[in-house]
C-alpha cells in the first residue's frame, strides 16, 4: 500500500510524477483524493448529481492529459486541479444555454 500524502507538496510531486513517467499510481492517488473533493465542490456550486459525477472524471482526466503543464512553483495542485474543475463547470453552463 502506498504511503499516504500529506501535504500540498506531495500532491505536486504526483503531477510531476504523472507529466514525467505517466505514473498511473500516482495519477491513482490523486483520482482517490481529489475525485470525491471536486464532486462535493460542483454539487455545491450547482450541479446535479450526474453533472458533478462527469465533470469531476473530466477534471482529473485534464490532469492526466496536461500533467506536464502544471508548475509547482507557479500554483498549487489542488488550486491547479479545481481551476480545471471550475472551468469545466463554466463550459458545461455554457454549453446549456
């Protein structure tokens, strides 16, 4: 079992790890974490259920795609990850009307 993350800068080190190696235990740890977190922040910004359950798989699949982007001097992981998560929604509701 991995050892769990404690911390804003393993976090980071698992984005690195996902741009570096496509590191699919890392990307796992994240997607455990993070999935459950951008769900209950879209459900609370709005979305329904199934609007939430998609957008969230879409947040950590941009992760996973643009992994190699990301700067851990220059954001956050969560900040970067729920920045994906925020835009996402944004799209999905404009993409409604």
């Amino acid at each position: 079992m991995a050892e769990p993350v404690s911390s804003e800068a393993d976090w980071s080190g698992l984005i690195v790890a996902i741009a570096l190696r496509q590191d699919r235990e890392a990307f796992a740890r994240l997607f455990h974490y993070f999935a459950p977190r951008v769900k209950g922040y879209l459900k609370r910004a709005g979305l329904n259920d199934g609007a939430s359950e998609e957008v969230a798989q879409e947040t950590l699949l941009a992760v996973w795609r643009k992994a190699a982007l990301f700067n851990p001097a220059g954001s956050s992981a969560s900040g970067w990850i729920f920045t994906f998560a925020r835009n996402l929604r944004v799209d999905l509701l404009r993409r409604e009307r």
